[in-house]
C-alpha cells in the first residue's frame, strides 16, 4: 500500500525528486542547529557573566544575567518544537530519495546505509533535544529557581557533548547531498542525461 503511493507520487516529481523546488529538511535543520547552538551559547554567557559584568558595563551594553537564561530557555523550547518538524520533513523526503547506488562516501559508507544511520541519527537527536528542554526546564522552575545561575555544569556539558553528535549526524546529511546527489537538482539532471537529451528535461 505505501509502496504504492510512493510510486503514484514519483510520477509527480520534479527534477530534484522532490514534489516542491526546494528541499524543506536542510532549511529546517538549520533552524534546528541554530536555535540549540543559540540556547547553549546564551547560557554559557550566563554562568560566566560574573566575569563579563565588567565588559558589559565598559561597553555601555544593558544587560542582566536573567536575560541571557531566558533566551536559553526560550530559544531551547524553539528548537524541541522545530526539530520535531525536521525530522519529520527528513523521513518524507528520504523516502523519495534516489542516491546513486554506486558511489561511497568519504567515509567509506553506501548511501542506504548513510540514509540509515541518517535516520536514527535524527531520531536520537529529536529524543537528546526534547530531553534537554525538560532538564532545563526543571532547572529554570524546581530546582534553581532561586539560583543566581539557573543551569548546571552537566548540563552545559551535556550540550558541548550533543554539539559532537550534531556535526556527526550533519556530516552524513552533507554526504547524502553532496556525494550521494540527493535531491540535488544538478546531479539528477547529470545522472538523467545519460540516457536523455538534456534539452528535452530542460523543456
């Protein structure tokens, strides 16, 4: 049954093997990589800002350390919700992915197995994120509420540790697109004038 409808479906695709122009799951995963690097970043500033309170001051820069554990939080929350949409959006279009079967990556990987370990890569960081965003949680309303510095030091290091896993998981996404020619509109039509006069796609 879904075999076919993904067959009915790629009878409506368009050159880069997608059913719209431009492929959503790489916008998003920068929405996603932004918004996290952005939470954990503000609440490093946070914890240290005893030691930046100076250069603040100096450059005349209003600023209070409550404000910089609020975007963390805030912008924590942000990417809980639009990672569910990225990895979301990731499955769909890897479904209709069409990789060239006979290349293998930089990392010695065939492009089914770097669209696997792709998958479970996005789904492990969907489950890091959402964990994340509860554990802050409870620190930013139970536990250190009354606290000057509302994160823990695990929990800092928890975030430089899902940085690690995020480049790793990145790298193989990058893979997928630039070794593999998924949904990369140039590398289809390359593939497809083998066997095709390029001016007839083109028309």
């Amino acid at each position: 049954m879904i075999a076919t409808l993904i067959d009915q479906l790629h009878g409506q695709l368009g050159l880069n093997g997608l059913p719209y122009s431009i492929p959503i799951h790489p916008n998003l995963v920068h929405m996603t990589l932004g918004l996290f690097i952005v939470a954990i970043g503000f609440d490093i500033v946070g914890v240290f800002f005893v030691l930046e309170k100076p250069l603040f001051k100096f450059l005349a820069i209003p600023a209070s350390r409550s404000n910089f554990f609020d975007v963390g939080w805030y912008n924590m929350v942000a990417a809980s919700i639009i990672t569910f949409f990225t990895v979301g959006a990731g499955f769909y279009e890897i479904l209709l992915a069409t990789p060239d079967e006979n290349v293998k990556s930089a990392w010695g990987l065939q492009a089914m197995e770097t669209m696997i370990w792709h998958g479970v890569g996005g789904v492990l960081l969907l489950a890091l994120i959402v964990g994340m965003t509860v554990w802050r949680g409870f620190q930013r309303f139970l536990w250190r509420k009354d606290m000057g510095q509302q994160v823990q030091w695990s929990y800092l290091l928890a975030g430089l540790v899902i940085f690690a896993i995020m480049f790793v998981h990145g790298t193989l996404g990058a893979q997928l697109a630039s070794e593999f020619g998924v949904h990369i509109t140039a590398d289809r039509l390359l593939r497809l004038s083998k066997n095709v006069d390029l001016n007839q796609l083109l028309k």
